[in-house]
C-alpha cells in the first residue's frame, strides 16, 4: 500500500510539472525613427511579394495644434530598414483617431476626425482601401455609422470589426462589421460595457479582448471624460460572424488607461498584450480633460488565453501613450510614433518579440 501511495504521489507530481504553464517574456529593441514625429497615427503591417512592410497613415505632428493634424503617410521596408513616404490618403485630409487593418492582402483604413480652427471635431466615415503592391488607394462603401477612437480586429483574413468608438457628439455601443470580400457593412451584437472611445484590444483566432477607455458622463449639463475601468471578452460565432458571446472578465493589473498599443498574439502563446498609455484621459493635445498633463505609463501586460489569466510583462523601454494599435510584421510587433515624457510627439519605434520560459 505505501508503494502505491508513493507512486500515485510521484504521477500527480509529474501531472502537475506538465500541466504548469511557461513564463512570458517581452523581448525589446528600437527600430529604425520614423521620418518624422507622429502621435494618434493609424498603422499596419503588410506583406508585398513576401517581404513585409510597415505602415503609418495620417496622424499628429509635433506642433500638436489643429495645424498639424496629418496626412503624413509612410512605410518601412523591414528587411532593408527604410523608410520613405507614400502617396496620402484621396481626400487629402488629415484625420486623428482613424485605424488601419491588414486582411484579404490589403490595408483597411477607417474613420477618425478632423479638427478646425476653432477646435471642433467631426467624425468621418470614409474607408479607404490600400494596395501594397501597387502604392495606390481607392475609397470602398463608408462604414455605416462614422466613428473615431474604435478599436479594430481582424476575423478570418476577412472580417473588419470596429467596436465602439466615438461619434460627434457621444460615445456608441456599436459593433460594425467590414466585409472585405462583398465590400459591405453589417452590425454585430453591441459591446455590452458603457461605449468608450480611446480604449484598446486584440483578437486571436475568434477571441477578442478589450480594456478600459474613456466614458462620458452629463453633470449638471455639464460634459465630463471619465476613465471606464474594466476587461470585456468577446467571443465571434463561428457559424455566424455578426453574432458576438460578450463576457465580463478580471480587470488587468493597474490603473485603468487610455490609448494603449494592444496587439492579439497568437505565436508562441495566445495572447493579447497591453502596452503605453496614460491613467489621465486627455485631449488631442496631451493635456488631460482635468486640465492636468497626461503622462505615459511603462508597464506591460497580457491576457493569456490559455490560461484566462492577466500576466505582468515587465516595463516598456521608453513608455509612450496616444496609440491606435501595434503592427505586427511576422513574429515581430511595431509600436510606432505616439507621445514620450512632457507630451511631445515622437519619432520612437519601439519592437518586441514573445519569448517563453519554463516556470520555475
């Protein structure tokens, strides 16, 4: 009997050995400087005869005034480390909160605002459609509800998800779906937390994991940006895209942020990593709603599909905040331009690979 006891003891032992899950760890570098500084700029990455390029589109210069919104467009060649500008977008006009997706072989670039001299924003609805290979633009169907701020993902090489975001004059809840093969827009099942603007997220496979963003609240008739603390899993139908299984999960580590650089990882764990971003909401310019300078953070964390659980991915090199997403280029992921320490616009590009670890 004290055998079997000892045996059954040494194979839970081993059980557990196996079962432990390995460590993650970031491994950073800096990239090549963008041409110019470029914060709240759209960016990408994409495949051209099997080399892969990087992309940003439009933004803000280092001026941060209505004069500087941006339509800087820009790639860089990562086996040659080259930057050079591309042509802009068709319309010519500058745009801030827009977003950019890489699916069915081309870049989708989305919403976003524009600002007059007076400081009033609009939201815009147009979506553009970029070639890699031949360096062009064309206009495609604008999505059915203009938004800026909202959070894209990618489903199937296929499917556009923006989720959320603002519209002119408030936030929505809605989930607006892309088609890039019928070019054609649908609604998904709304995102179940308070709409937000400025939040962040990815996906892997069908899962979609997003965090925070900026709530707005009416006191006594007057507008108020509040931070939205809180991690929301969404999990698309299969046999149905537009069909989303939303679900409340743990909040992740620290203070709730805004404008961070997410980006789902699905190689050597799936995951989606959070980096940057400010604890202050603020306006184009950096400076909070609360009229206090906002600040970047440099902590980084994950949220491990395999596990369910937040992970502390240590520190950013250099934090930055004002972010639309991360491009990934292979097994390699970009976070590029953004704001750095004092709210100044940066020419920072920022890589990090996914390592794994046994557990100790």
């Amino acid at each position: 009997m004290k055998k079997l006891f000892t045996l059954f003891t040494l194979l839970i032992f081993a059980a557990s050995c196996q079962q432990a899950p390995k460590e993650v760890t970031l491994e950073w570098t800096e990239s090549d400087s963008l041409p110019v500084a470029i914060s709240n700029n759209a960016v990408s990455a994409a495949q051209v005869d099997g080399e892969w390029f990087l992309y940003t589109f439009m933004g803000l210069g280092a001026g941060k005034t209505h004069e500087d919104v941006t339509n800087f467009s820009a790639r860089y060649d990562v086996n040659n480390s080259t930057w050079e500008e591309i042509p802009v977008v068709p319309d010519q006009i500058g745009r801030l909160g827009s977003t950019a997706e890489y699916a069915n072989g081309h870049v989708y670039i989305f919403g976003g605002y524009t600002v007059n001299e007076d400081g009033h924003e609009v939201s815009t609805q147009e979506v553009f459609k970029y070639d890699p290979l031949a360096n062009s633009y064309e206009q495609v169907s604008n999505m059915l509800l203009p938004v800026e701020d909202a959070v894209s993902l990618v489903y199937e090489d296929r499917y556009i998800y923006l989720v959320s975001g603002w519209n002119n004059t408030n936030n929505v809840s809605n989930v607006q779906v892309y088609d890039t093969h019928t070019n054609s827009w649908s609604h998904a099942t709304p995102y179940p937390g308070p709409p937000v603007f400025g939040h962040s997220g990815g996906i892997v496979g069908n899962t979609m994991i997003l965090s925070d963003g900026v709530q707005m609240v009416v006191d006594e008739g007057e507008e108020i940006f509040n931070m939205s603390p809180g991690s929301i899993k969404g999990e698309i139908n299969s046999e149905e895209h537009t069909e989303i299984n939303w679900s409340r999960i743990q909040q992740h580590p620290g203070e709730a942020r805004y404008r961070m650089a997410a980006v789902g990882v699905s190689s050597p764990v799936e995951m989606v990593v959070f980096a940057g971003g400010s604890s202050n909401p603020y306006n184009y310019n950096g400076i909070g709603y609360n009229s206090k300078p906002s600040f970047a953070s440099n902590t980084v964390f994950g949220y491990r599909l395999d596990t369910n659980q937040w992970v502390e991915l240590g520190e950013q090199p250099t934090p930055t905040m004002d972010h639309r997403s991360v491009a990934r280029a292979g097994d390699e992921f970009y976070i590029i331009g953004g704001m750095v320490d004092d709210q100044k616009v940066t020419d920072l590009v920022q890589k990090f690979s996914v390592e794994l670890e046994s557990a100790e």
